[in-house]
C-alpha cells in the first residue's frame, strides 16, 4: 500500500527544490542544470546528514546574499560537484584562500542553520 502523506511530501520537496534552484544566480544553475538535468531528486541528499533535507538546505543558502558565499557551501558539501571538497581545493578553485572558505563556511552554519542541524552538518564538513 503506498503511503499517500510520505509521497505527497516527496512531491513537494522535489517541486520546492526546483524553485529554490530556479532563484540562484544563472552560473549556480546552469551548474545544477549542467549535471542534474531536469532530474532534480539526483540532488546527492547523501552529501547532507539524514535530518537535513535538500529544500530546506537550498532555501538556507539562498539567504546567504552573495553568490561566492554560496558557491562556497555548495562546493564544500558536494552538491555542486557530487564530491565533497576540502578547504584548499575550494579555496583554489575560487581563488580565495582556505581560510576565507572556512570562515565563509563557519558563518554559514552558525547563522544559517537551526540549532539543531547545527553539530550534524558541523561533523559531516568536518570529515
């Protein structure tokens, strides 16, 4: 039997997905685009810890008002990528120091995320 609440919920998480996609710069899309497709339930949830779902971590990015910020976060989780990447090969690639991209990315947390989620994703960029 399949569970109406669950599938309704996957329905919506997919369509919030594609809209916050559709709000980021045109060069963070064509990035998504470039290596989702239209196949946005690709999206490497894996790359995120169990309790964050992907609408709500791209709607949190979104805050973030400059686009490098966001480059960043993105890159660093793997989302961008389908490879978590470390400090220095973010940095190197957007040729800003390592330090700039943890200091981007410690904000991003500290700001950014419930308190909840926070020592979960925390860990997980940690690794």
């Amino acid at each position: 039997m399949i569970d109406n609440n669950n599938f309704e919920d996957e329905i919506l998480e997919k369509t919030l997905i594609a809209e916050y996609i559709s709000k980021f710069s045109p060069e963070i899309r064509d990035v998504f685009y470039a290596s989702y497709g239209k196949n946005l339930e690709a999206l490497p949830q894996e790359m995120l810890k169990r309790d964050v779902k992907m609408d709500e971590f791209l709607k949190r990015i979104l805050e973030v008002r400059k686009k490098d910020a966001q480059k960043v976060i993105l890159l660093r989780v793997g989302i961008l990528t389908g490879t978590p990447m470390t400090l220095q090969v973010v940095g190197d690639t957007l040729g800003i120091s390592r330090e700039k991209v943890r200091l981007i990315e410690s904000n991003f947390i500290r700001r950014r995320l419930p308190l909840i989620r926070h020592k979960k994703l925390v860990d997980y960029l940690d690794d």
